[in-house]
C-alpha cells in the first residue's frame, strides 16, 4: 500500500503528496475520495468555477436550466442520486415521460410515435451484433438509412455521444451500462454538482501549461507560479489533452498520444426559452419528438411545471450551429416552435439561452467518443504512467462513459489507484 496518507510538509520535498488538475466532476469525485483517505491534496481549476459541463444557470433570474450535464443517468447506480438526497435537490423517477412525436406538419398517431422508438430499438440490437462480429465497427453500419425514421435516429444518437453515427464505435454503445434510469434534477444538476463540490480545496483560475514528470516527482508549471507533487491525477477532457495547451515533459508515450486521439470530444448544446405561463394549452406533452425535412429535435415543454421550453442538438450540426451564434440558435429553436405551436408562440417567447462547449478553451466539446477502428482505448487513457501520473474523467470510464457520474467514479477510483497501486506503465 502506498504511503501516500502519510506524507507530511516535514517528511516530503513536494507542496503536496496530490494534486488534481481540473474541478469537474472527475476531479470533485477524486477531491472526495482523497478527503476520505486524509490525503492532503489541492485542485487546480483553469475556470472561474467548479463543475465543468456541470453548470446551472436562470431564465429571468429563477428557472434554473441545465447547459451542460442534465440528467442523472443510471440513477441507481449514480452516487449523485444520494448526494441529492443529502443535499435537499429535488428530482423526478419516473422516467416514462408521455413522448409524442410530430412530423410532416402534423401529430402522428400513438402507435406510429412508437415506430419510432421500435426503429431504434432495432438499431440497438443491430449494434449488439455488429459488436460479436468486429468491435471496430461504426454504430453507423447498424442504421438502416432507407427507413422514414433514420434521421431521427442519427439526431438521438448524437445527443447519446455528442458525435454523428459515423464517428463512434459500436464498443461505446455496448459497454455502456445502461439501466435506463434517467432523473432530470429539479434545481438543476449542475447546481448539485457545484454544491457537492464546494468544500473541496479548490485553487480557481489557476491554469497549467506544463508537467514536469522527469523525476522522482511532478512539478506543474500553472499562471500562478511552480506547484510541486508526489503524485497527480489530470481529469482535463481529450479535447483539451489534444490542443497542446499542456505540455508534458517527457511527451506521453505513443500509446497514450493515440488513445485521446482517438478519443475525440463531440459536441452538444442546449437551447432554451422561457415563455409566459400559459403559453402552452394544457395538456400539452411533456417531451415530443419533432421531425421535419432533415430537421430532427427532441423538445421538452414545461419541465417540473416551469414557464419554459428546450432541446438540444449534438455532433456535427452542434459544431455548425455554435458557429454561427446565438440568433442562429434561437432562431432554430424558435422556428420548430412556430411549426408545432402556431405563429403566436413567437410572441409568448421571452428570454433565450444556449450553450457553447465546442468552442470553450477549457472544455473544448461535450464527451467523447471512440473512433470507429479502434478497441479499448478508454483502458489505455485510464492506466496510470510510472505510479505518478493517474487519468481520470468520463473518457476513461468504462462503463459510465459521456456522463458526470462515469466522471465521479473514475476520479474516486484514480484516487483508490493512487492509495493500494495499481499495474503502471513505466515510462523513461
């Protein structure tokens, strides 16, 4: 067992036996686990805040809405679900939402609504099989393009990885344990994430350029001066591993380079409206699926009885859509709006806002997926290099990947790593 708990200032040469780069939820589920274990330990954080994709932000001041991580997924096996019960946020089981759909100009009937849920069903299982047959397949190879429904099924599938069906492997969708539990967090989730968090030793806006691992320790050269560490654990996203904005001496082995290369993050944004309160007749459904042309939406009416309306988007046209702005953003929402709603929902619209990870220097994207072509490459991010330098965050998940509790988990398991050890790669 290492004796990393018992590292004082008077028996090391380093200011910390542990030090976490980044304050997501990654690095807030390390910063836990490291409390629990006395180890002290400090977290550097580029940004202004905790939380990473884990931000709630208010339409006029009092709906909250969630820009980044947005459900509890897999609640029964999501340490966030006991963090809010600990912490008083409230949230929704059930989630077997009314789902509509509307297309063509009109509302389908309910059982050509489930058409649609039975297409991607079908995808699934079409993925399975391509996964016994070759793990470097796309999920892309399990769509059938000819069908009506296969437009909609590449919007879902984006919002699922934050990449487009031609860009992720079928090992994504296999490994991933999915109980299909989803709880949407009624104060917002990115509020609980901040809230769990707010006891741990965070240094904000303190940005690492460089990690000296050449020795015996690590030292981090950060804006704010030289912070020394027996041992570090980085849980900054591939998106920013594979900017360069950190440099590693030495560089990484090959073996790593290739995996968060071929670990890229995708993109997805949400938009949101706030509306006057009877904007909407009642009995309007929660949640309805919009297809029109090449144009497919997932929009959510009303969440916990709030004055407001959203969607997201995801992969490519994520990207494309961040790029040209806000009022491009608002006016795609607004649009699908008007086609299901009428002309004067335009005018029962208040305030509007949309997130922008893609272009976020320190986040640079949503999650990640794995490149079709290659094979476990999350294990290869995820092994630690020289009993030194530990990974964490949702792309060395395995199981729980694209999502804040896969996050949590592997900073608490890259923290169980540095505490019993673990199989390292050394590196020279």
């Amino acid at each position: 067992m290492s004796n990393i708990q018992g590292n004082t200032s008077q028996t090391r040469n380093t200011d910390y036996p542990l030090v976490i780069i980044g304050a997501g939820a990654a690095g807030l589920g390390a910063s836990e686990k490291a409390k629990q274990e006395k180890i002290d330990h400090l977290v550097l954080e580029a940004s202004h805040r905790i939380g990473g994709r884990g931000l709630t932000e208010y339409l006029e001041g009092t709906i909250p809405v969630d820009l980044g991580c947005h459900w509890m997924h897999c609640a029964s096996k999501n340490p966030y679900v006991k963090w809010a019960d600990k912490l008083g946020f409230e949230y929704q089981k059930d989630s077997d939402f009314n789902y509509t759909a509307f297309s063509g100009g009109k509302w389908l009937e309910k059982d050509q609504a489930h058409q649609i849920w039975n297409f991607i069903a079908q995808c699934n299982s079409n993925i399975i099989a391509l996964y016994t047959e070759s793990r470097e397949s796309a999920i892309a190879d399990g769509v059938d393009v000819e069908s009506e429904w296969a437009p909609y099924a590449y919007y879902w599938y984006s919002l699922m990885h934050s990449n487009d069906v031609d860009q992720v492997s079928v090992q994504d969708l296999f490994d991933f344990d999915e109980t299909h539990e989803d709880w949407p967090v009624k104060q917002g989730y990115g509020a609980l994430i901040e809230k769990q968090g707010q006891n741990c030793p965070v240094q904000l806006n303190t940005q690492v350029s460089k990690i000296d691992w050449s020795s015996n320790s690590v030292k981090l050269t950060t804006n704010k001066g030289i912070i020394t560490a027996d041992k570090l654990i980085i849980t900054v996203s591939t998106g920013v591993l594979a900017s360069g904005e950190i440099e590693f001496y030495p560089e990484l082995p090959e073996s790593k380079q290739n995996a968060i290369y071929s670990l890229p993050l995708g993109n997805s944004n949400y938009q949101f409206f706030s509306v006057e309160k009877d904007a909407f007749d009642p009995g309007t459904p929660e949640m309805m699926k919009y297809i029109e042309d090449d144009i497919s939406m997932l929009i959510h009416i009303q969440p916990f009885g709030a004055p407001c309306a959203y969607t997201s988007t995801g992969g490519r046209f994520a990207w494309w859509l961040e790029k040209q702005g806000t009022e491009a953003s608002r006016s795609y929402f607004e649009k699908a709006l008007v086609s299901v709603f009428g002309s004067n929902i335009r005018s029962r619209c208040r305030e509007f806002k949309v997130s922008a990870w893609g272009y976020d220097p320190l986040i640079r994207g949503a999650y990640s997926s794995q490149k079709p072509g290659s094979v476990d490459q999350r294990k290869i991010l995820k092994t630690p290099l020289n009993e030194m330098l530990y990974f964490a965050g949702e792309a060395t998940s395995l199981d729980f990947l694209n999502t804040a509790h896969g996050a949590f988990i592997s900073g608490q398991r890259a923290v169980e790593e540095v505490v019993n050890g673990v199989e390292s790669i050394q590196f020279k």
